[in-house]
C-alpha cells in the first residue's frame, strides 16, 4: 500500500477548517443532530468533532439544560469571531 504524504500544513489547515465549519454550526444550531443535518454529516462525526472542539477550547461549549443544550459563556463568546473568519475564507 503506497501513502502518499501530503504538502506541509496541508491537511493541518483542512482539518481547521473541517473544525471551524463545524464549530460555527454547532454554535448557531445548539444541537448536535441539527448541526450534523446542516453540514450533511453523521451525527457521530460531528460529536467526534465536538470532542475535539471541547479539547481545544477547554470548554464544554455546549451543556445540557433540561431537555435543550445551551451554549456556554465561552461558546457565546466565539459566534462572533467564527462567523468573521469564516467571512473571510
């Protein structure tokens, strides 16, 4: 089986950008299930993405209250910045 490597970064910036898409839907849906439908993936997929997002920022990001999940302080605090960068993409 041959692997081809890819170029410096390259798969690093993907992946950010996976993260980032990601990130600004869960933040704008606060809701796993609605987010993965939004960004055509599998619900596991975005949980896993999620996983990894929590790790990053150190923060749950999103909490379940009741019934519903709500975003943190720190979730609220990054809408505004993710929707700019993604502009800006």
């Amino acid at each position: 089986m041959n692997i081809v490597p890819l170029e410096p970064g390259e798969h690093d910036r993907r992946l950010d950008e996976s993260l980032l898409r990601s990130l600004h839907a869960l933040l704008g849906e606060a809701s796993v299930s609605q987010a993965a439908a939004k960004l055509g993936l599998a619900q596991s997929a975005l949980g896993r993405h999620l996983k990894v997002l929590r790790q990053l920022t150190g923060d749950e990001l999103l909490i379940r209250v009741g019934n519903r999940m709500v975003l943190t302080e720190k979730a609220q605090a990054l809408v505004a910045p993710t929707r700019r960068i993604l502009a800006d993409m």
